[in-house]
C-alpha cells in the first residue's frame, strides 16, 4: 500500500542504530529523505539509507543541552526546506536501584529522554505550523507500565512522555498536526546488552509471541501514524507493539503446552 510518505522529510533523533535505525530503513523505503540526529551518528547507517535512493543527512547532538535540541531542529529544516515528520526516538538510562540514584544519572535521563523532546517539539511544532501542520511521533516503552528495579528514572522519563504526548496532541491537533506515540515492548538493542541470557530468556518467556521484537516492526508502525493518508484520524493515541506482554497472562505455561492445549478438541472445566 502507498503510505503518500515518498519525498516528504523525517527527522529521526537517535536513528543511527537500534530501534531508531529500523525507523531510519523503513521511511526511507516508503521514499523519505531522512535526517539522522544523535551524539554520534554512524557514517555506515547514512551510507546505507542513502543506497535507498533518499537524501540522507546526519545532525551531531547531545539532546540533553538545550542548545542543542534548537539547532537540531534548524539545521534538518535548512537541510531538507521543511519537515513533514519528527520521530524523538533518542532514549538514555543509568539503571541504579532507588537508594543509589545519582544527581548526575537522574538529571541525564530526564534530560535526555523527557527535557529534549519538550524542548525539540517546542521548535519542532512551530516550524510545522508555519507549513501549514505535519506529524510527531514520540517512542515510548512498556517500562512505564511495569514496576521495574533500578529503573526509577528511566521510567519516570517515559511515563512524562506519555502525559506530555497527550497535551502536545490537543494543542496542535488545531494547527494540522497529528501526535501519536509507539510503546515498544521487548528490542534487543545496545540499551538492554547488559541483561544475561538468562534473563532475556525470562523476558521472551513473559512475551505471548514468544520472541524479541524486530526494529522494523517499530518502523512499520511509525510509518502508520504518520501516514495522513491511512491514520489521518488518529491522534493522541499510543500504540503498543510488545508481542502481547502488557496483557500480563495470568500463569505462564510454556509454548508447547499452549498448542496442546488449543489443539484440544474440547475445553476442560474445573469446578470451584
């Protein structure tokens, strides 16, 4: 299906690996130019989105300064002459546990998961209703609908994200401008490379899909909400692409015994 996303521009913070990268691949397939922005870029990820026949260009930033998060914005609107879409993907943890969170990490996270995409948006916003509207896309996490250890900041970070996405949604809804968030469940990506084998194996076995999600599956579903042409009624919505954890089963079988117990031709009652 054509998503009407050819020759339109994305801005992508964070877009040079990981989830963001996955995004980067897939708008650039449906023939956006991308503008790639984090502290340091990958030239192997420009090069590569590049090969996909769309301009490319790469925004060195350190969202957590505020300086940065304006010049971003400027330099990928000088770059491209507008844009049509903005994806605050860019995310930063310290995982402490509650009696060891430092200043430092607490004011890293917020500043760079939540501070950054206030501030970014606030630019973002005003370029997009000078041109007449546009869409932002903000990526959240299930680990703010999860008690999780060491991971106070981070998920206040995200669940500011969520409350933030629904105001900016209202507000600029007038202006042509459609906000929506993606909540991806369970990536491997460089954020979670210190959990063991062990405990990725645990979190597959709480996944109904009983895998890892796919960074281009992130990608396809922010090619949905940003398309006008096929969720142009959507807005201020999130989307949650988790293989089904955050329906919380109760009980935890394991994959096998689901099948059997599908495959049987009657169900089994008990009484109580």
């Amino acid at each position: 299906m054509d998503l009407g996303l050819k020759g339109k521009n994305a801005l992508i913070t964070g877009g040079g690996s990981g989830i963001g990268l996955g995004i980067s691949r897939v708008l650039a397939g449906e023939g956006m130019n991308i503008a790639i922005a984090s502290r340091n870029p990958p030239g192997e990820a420009i090069k590569e989105i590049e090969a996909l026949g769309v301009k490319c260009i790469k925004i060195n930033a350190d969202l957590s300064h505020e300086e940065d998060c304006s010049r971003m914005a400027a330099e990928a609107v000088g770059a491209f002459g507008r844009l049509d879409a903005y994806i605050n993907n860019a995310a930063w943890t310290w995982h402490q546990p509650v009696t060891k969170i430092t200043s430092e990490a607490f004011g890293d996270t917020i500043n760079t998961n939540l501070r950054a995409c206030v501030l970014s948006c606030r630019d973002i916003s005003k370029h997009m209703i000078e041109n007449g509207g546009g869409n932002i896309c903000i990526i959240g996490s299930t680990v703010r609908l999860f008690a999780a250890y060491s991971e106070a900041s981070y998920r206040i970070s995200k669940m500011g994200l969520s409350m933030y996405m629904e105001t900016l949604a209202i507000e600029l809804a007038p202006h042509n401008i459609r906000v929506n968030m993606i909540t991806p469940g369970f990536f491997r990506t460089k954020m979670v490379a210190h959990i063991s084998e062990e405990a990725v194996g645990d979190l597959i076995g709480m996944t109904p899909a009983r895998r890892a999600g796919r960074p281009d599956e992130i990608g396809n579903a922010v090619a949905f909400v940003i398309s006008d042409k096929v969720s142009g009624f959507t807005i201020g919505r999130d989307l949650i692409v988790d293989g089904g954890v955050t329906l919380n089963p109760l009980g935890r079988p394991g994959f096998d015994a689901i099948k059997a117990m599908n495959m049987q031709e009657e169900g089994v009652s008990e009484e109580r």
